[in-house]
C-alpha cells in the first residue's frame, strides 16, 4: 500500500479559500493597472497608489495560480 502524499514547500503563500478568485476581480484589477499606465486616480499618493498595489497583487496571484497560455 502506497499512499501519493505530495507536499510542496517552495516559499509558495497558500491561501485559504474555498473559491478561485472570482474573473470580475481579475478584470478590475487590469483595468486599474491599465489606468495608472496613463494617469493617476484619487487614491494616488508621492509614495505610490495602495489601489494600484492591490491591483497588481491580484493580477500576479492570478496567472500563478492559471497561468495563461500565450502565443
Ligand atoms: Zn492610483
């Protein structure tokens, strides 16, 4: 009897949660990023833009977690 137990320690941050990101989140977040390529938003600050920050989380937990096939 052989029991498959994979466990994959490579500094990868797990978290709990019982869904995928929902793409409408995926979504805004491109947009926000697509934004700030062009111009600032309220929350833009000298030190830089919590909401862009946020964005761009979004958008890499994504394609790490689905990466996406690009050719
Ligand atoms: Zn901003």
């Amino acid at each position: 009897m052989s029991r498959k137990h994979r466990n994959q320690r490579s500094g990868h941050v797990m978290l709990e949660q019982p869904r995928p990101e929902p793409p409408f989140t995926v979504i805004m977040a491109g947009f926000v990023v697509d934004l700030h390529n062009r111009a600032t938003c309220p929350r833009c600050q000298p030190d830089g833009c919590p909401k862009l920050r946020a964005a761009g989380l979004i958008l890499k937990v994504w394609r790490a977690r689905k990466p996406h096939e690009d050719r």
